[in-house]
C-alpha cells in the first residue's frame, strides 16, 4: 500500500480548507457578537482567532511542526555545508510551535516593558510597544538573519523567494498587525463590559471584554493571525515544491524518489 502522497498543491489546498473553516467559525463568533447579541460561549472558546488553546491556535501549531519536520527533511536531504542552516530553521520552527501552543512570548510582556520603563521607549510601551514581546523577538529575527545571511543566498531562487515572501508576511502579521493592534487597543477609553452582557467574558480577558465589540480591534486581531497561517501554508508549499523538484516525494513522512 503507497501510503498518503504529500503532493505541494494538494496539500497547500487542504491547509487552506482548513483555515477556511476556521475562518468561518470565526466569523460567525463576531456576527452573533456584533450584530445578533448572543454569547456563544463554547463556540468562542473553540474558535475565536485572539483567543488561546483552542483550534486556531492547535492548527497554528501544527502548521510550525509541519514546517519544522519538512526543513529537517530538507536538511536530511542536502547534508554537507549548507545542512546547519536547515536544521538551525527547523529547531526554531518547533520553538515557534512550542510558543503558540503555550504562549511563551506572552510571558515577555511585563519583564520587557520593565526594562523599557525610564527610557525613551516608555512612550511606546503605552501603545504601539504595549504588547513587548515583540521587542525581543524582532532582535531574534534580526539575529537570525545575521546567522544565516550566507546559507541563506545559498538557496535555489525558487526556494529563496519563497521562504521571503512567506517571512515577510509572517514578520508583518505576526510583528507588525500586533504593533497597530496595541495601538488601536491602547487607543480605545475604557468601557463598562457591564453595557454589553452577552459578552462571554468569563471566556476573554475580564477586564478588556469590552473591545471585543470594537470592529477595529476585531480586525486587526483576524488580520493578524490569519496572515500568520496564511505565511505558514506558503512556507510549507514552497518547502514541498523545493521536495519536488528534486524528483522527490513525501510519503507518510518519507521521501522516495517519484515513480515516472
């Protein structure tokens, strides 16, 4: 039995259903929200894009490890030289995978802001910097990019303008969507979550369950993660195209060479 066919397009066409439907979900979360005022609880927890360990965010995972074992295969693949930088890229998507399922960066918040405190950035802080973790994790960026400037040019032109277009639009939703959502958040004035009672807020954060009858800040937030998976996806295409053009395809995990 020849298994499950990894083929790039299937499986990119697949990906994106399954956004799709995640989308929609979401989606009928905001309408029952913003327009008919139900609560929908339990559908808001399984499915509201700023929300954390629900399927969103399993899905968003899974997307990481997927690109993490494909840049480890990648690496298996091509060995010599040029091998650390497929490794070095599939160790930081598993961290990646890691953080979004358990919110690591989250825990950066506070410890960043207290080091921006007395400085110039303090400003910030309050609102486009409000959600700091950013700062870190763009020096991590530019870090990795330093490390791996050379291995990077290295790359076929197919495999290299992939993965920019995919880091770009990762970078802009992921870093910057986040920047622009916390300064429309920070923008807001504060809201008794008491003038809108359908709001499940024992699902959002108590204290800010009122922005999320803000159609600005709803936006943002589904921008922002749906650019995240949407780069993801690419990602992951361009890595299984970069597979095929080797005369190779992934079957259950393996690659064996294409038969005709």
């Amino acid at each position: 039995m020849e298994g499950i066919i990894f083929h790039s397009r299937r499986t990119t066409r697949t990906l994106l259903i399954i956004l799709g439907v995640l989308l929609v979900l979401h989606l009928i979360v905001v309408f029952s929200h913003l327009v008919l005022h139900k609560s929908v609880a339990a559908l808001t927890e399984l499915a509201d894009l700023d929300l954390e360990a629900n399927l969103p965010t399993y899905f968003n995972s899974l997307l990481f490890f997927i690109g993490a074992a494909l840049f480890f295969l990648y690496g298996r693949m091509e060995g010599g030289r040029h091998r650390w930088g497929w490794l070095l890229m599939a160790a930081t998507f598993c961290f990646l995978g890691v953080d979004e399922g358990s919110q690591v960066h989250e825990k950066l918040i506070l410890f960043t802001q207290g080091l921006m405190a007395g400085t110039h950035l303090e400003g910030a802080a309050r609102g486009w910097l409000y959600y700091a973790w950013v700062v870190p994790y763009l020096l991590a960026i530019v870090a990795l990019l330093v490390i791996l400037w050379r291995w990077f040019f290295g790359l076929s032109p197919q495999m290299r303008n992939g993965l920019v277009i995919s880091g770009a639009i990762y970078v802009l939703s992921a870093a910057g969507l986040e920047m622009a959502e916390a300064k429309v958040a920070t923008s807001f004035p504060w809201r008794d979550p008491s003038y809108y009672p359908w709001l499940p807020c024992e699902v959002y954060k108590a204290s800010g369950c009122w922005m999320y009858m803000q159609p600005l800040y709803i936006l943002m937030y589904t921008l922002e993660e749906l650019g995240e998976m949407l780069a993801l996806i690419l990602c992951i295409c361009t890595l299984l195209r970069g597979i095929e053009a080797k005369g190779m395809v992934l079957t259950l995990g393996m690659a064996k060479a294409a038969q005709g």
